[in-house]
C-alpha cells in the first residue's frame, strides 16, 4: 500500500486532504506532519512513496523541505501545496525538482489524478534501479587475484574522469566487463553506453555504423540514420575490435577525438558530439602501427590509459570463484537448483589450460552441469571438461 505524507499547517486543510486519500478505496496509508521540521524529520527517518507539502509555512517552508528532500531522499516525488498567491513560487518549485502543484482548495479529480501519476513515476523509478542493478550484475568482475584487484583500483580511479581507455588482453577474458564497470561509475552512467563490434561490421559499413549517413549516400541508404557516435552522445561508446578498423575509419575516428565533430557519410554538416571513448583490442597495436595497419596518432589519442586484462591461465586462483559464480548464473538461467562442484572437481579445473579463457570456462560449467551428475565430480571433469 503506497504511503503518503502531507506536510501542511492548516488543521482543515490536513483533514480534507487526508480524508480525500484514505477515503480512496482504502488504497493508501496517510501519515499528517503540521510543519516543514516535522515534516522533513518523518521524511528522514522513514519511507514515503509520495509527500504533499504546502509552500507557505512557519519554521520551514515548501521550498526549503522541496530543496532538503532532493538532496536527502531524490526518488520521492513532491507534490507541492500552493494558495492563490503562490502560483509563481509553485511554479518555481517545478525548476526545483517538484512533480507537481495543487491549488488550494483542492479539487478532487485533480488531486486524484496527481497522486496517481506521481506515484506511477515513483514505481517506474524503482523499476528503472532494479533493472539497472540486475544489468549492472551482468557485467560484475569476478575474482580476488592481485591482477583483478589491481584493475578494480584502476576502473575506481579512472572513471570518475573523463580520460579514454584502451583495453587490450587476449579474446574471451572480460574486456567488455572493464568497459561497463568504466561506464556505470562514470559521470555518464545515466547516458547510454553504445557498443560496437567493430571486428563484425564489414569494411564497407563501419563508417556508415559510426556515423550514419544521409539518404542517397550510397545504393541501400534510403533514408537518414543516425550512426552510434550520435546515439552515445553524453554517454560513452565502447569501440570493441578496434584493431580491426578499417584506416579510413580510423581517420574519421581520430576526428571525433581531437574535435568533438562527426560527418554523416554522403553529408557536408558536421554534428557535434559529446561522447567518452573507451577501446578494446586482443592485437598488438604497436606492431600493427609498424606494419602500417593502425594510425599512431589515433593510438596515443586512445591509450591516455592503458588496462590490460590479464589470461585465465595467469590467474588461476579466481577459478573457484568464477566456477561458483557461472554455475548460479546457470542454474538461474535454466529455472534449476545449483550444483556443486567436488574439492577435486575445481582442482582439475584449475590445472586446465584455458585458452579460450573466461568464455571457454563458461562454456565447460555449462556442459558439466547439463550432462555431469548431482554433484559435479572429478570423473565428470574428466569424461565431459576434456581438452
């Protein structure tokens, strides 16, 4: 049952408001505080899915509570209470962050109808947390090795700035995992992260991708379209394979970087952009520089910091954390209980040679636990984990 607070000064104005909601099918619980002060102190030391506060009270006023409840709790929509004087300042209360205003006395639809749309915001707010949560989980790093550790710090230090970052380490080791910690701790976290594969995208149409392109452009380009370096902007875009990019649009590329500016392909407009680059590549980009296939200057605009995500078979003691971690990932996945893995299981595991790193032990738990037994043993490893 949704909970609401009305702070207001007037007796008979709490009292009608108070009847008017509770009377309302019994669908929400209403809690009355008769000044800013006590208003604020109930807000702090309790949760309310929504707050009806007048704007003219002795002690505190509307737009002091509005001003504290931003700061303290943001998620709480504020519906705020004004006479026929105050329509300015309920106006103002809007700038301030206010969902809404009522007039005095207030008419019953109206009131009806703002608590209502206020409170939907408030669940789709919550909402939004949860599947950001369970978004932001997909992409947890997991592992306590001194080489995972080490990177954590860095993401930490690195991604407050707004500093690029280019991320190297064989395929299959988490790259993309570095890339959306550096977002969700970023400044930018709100904006959209935008990714792109740049490895699996012909030559042809990478520009096209990154930049869009005009109608006409070229034959299949029958209408304008926004390439991703629009759809990041005030975000970040995570150039993964960037060592597979082609030099011409590496040159276009190199561009954005130094100047903030992006051409549609077939246009003569340039378009602002305001967009945080962060690069992924299993390649040795400095040989590519000799060998002529990658741009120095566009290297050292990437690398202002360089993370290197290190093999599995360099951190092997994360193993059994990454084993428990994937088979509850699995047996969520699949709607079935966990399984366990023997003390023998994990140690077999541990002493495999992965060369196909995090990817290829997520693949092997799966199999041991769609073919091995009820509780994964070392025959099992043996029999369906071969090499």
């Amino acid at each position: 049952m949704p909970k609401i607070l009305i702070i207001e000064d007037e007796a008979a104005i709490r009292r009608v408001l108070s009847k008017i909601l509770s009377e309302e099918n019994d669908t929400y619980k209403v809690e009355e505080a008769e000044d800013g002060l006590q208003g604020l102190e109930k807000i702090k030391n309790e949760d309310y899915d929504l707050v009806l506060c007048d704007i003219k009270m002795p002690k505190m006023d509307g737009e002091e509570v509005l001003e504290a409840v931003k700061k303290i709790k943001p998620e709480i929509p504020m519906v705020m209470i004004s006479g026929h004087g105050d329509l300015e300042t309920a106006v103002n209360t809007m700038r301030l962050g206010a969902f809404d205003y009522i007039s005095k006395p207030p008419d019953l639809n109206r009131l009806l109808n703002t608590v209502r749309n206020a409170l939907d915001r408030k669940q789709l707010v919550v909402e939004n947390k949860i599947l950001k949560k369970k978004v932001s989980k997909n992409y947890e790093m997991i592992g306590e090795s001194g080489a995972i550790n080490q990177i954590k710090e860095m993401i930490d230090k690195v991604a407050p700035t707004e500093a690029r970052v280019l991320i190297t380490g064989p395929n299959g080791t988490g790259k993309e995992l570095v890339a959306h910690q550096l977002h969700e701790k970023s400044e930018r976290s709100a904006a959209p992260l935008i990714e792109v594969n740049c490895a699996a995208i012909p030559s042809e149409l990478i520009e096209s991708e990154l930049f869009g392109h005009v109608k006409g452009a070229f034959t299949s380009a029958v209408k304008d379209r926004a390439g991703k370096f629009e759809a990041a902007d005030k975000g970040t875009i995570f150039l993964d394979e960037i060592g597979d990019m082609s030099l011409s649009a590496q040159a276009k590329v190199l561009r954005a970087l130094q100047e903030n500016m992006i051409t549609r392909v077939g246009a003569d407009k340039d378009i602002k952009v305001d967009v945080r680059v962060v690069a992924a590549t299993n390649k040795d980009l400095k040989k590519e520089i000799e060998e002529g296939r990658f741009r120095e200057d566009l290297y050292h605009r990437l690398a202002v910091i360089l993370i290197k995500v290190p093999a599995l078979n360099d951190r092997r003691e994360d193993i059994p954390l990454l084993i428990t971690h994937f088979a509850e990932k699995i047996a969520t996945e699949q709607g079935s209980t966990c399984k366990k893995f023997s003390a023998q299981a994990v140690k077999l595991l541990q002493e495999y040679d992965w060369t196909g790193n995090i990817r290829e032990l997520r693949n092997v738990i799966e199999r041991l636990i769609i073919l091995g037994g009820t509780e994964i043993s070392e025959s099992d490893v043996k029999m369906f984990a071969s090499k």
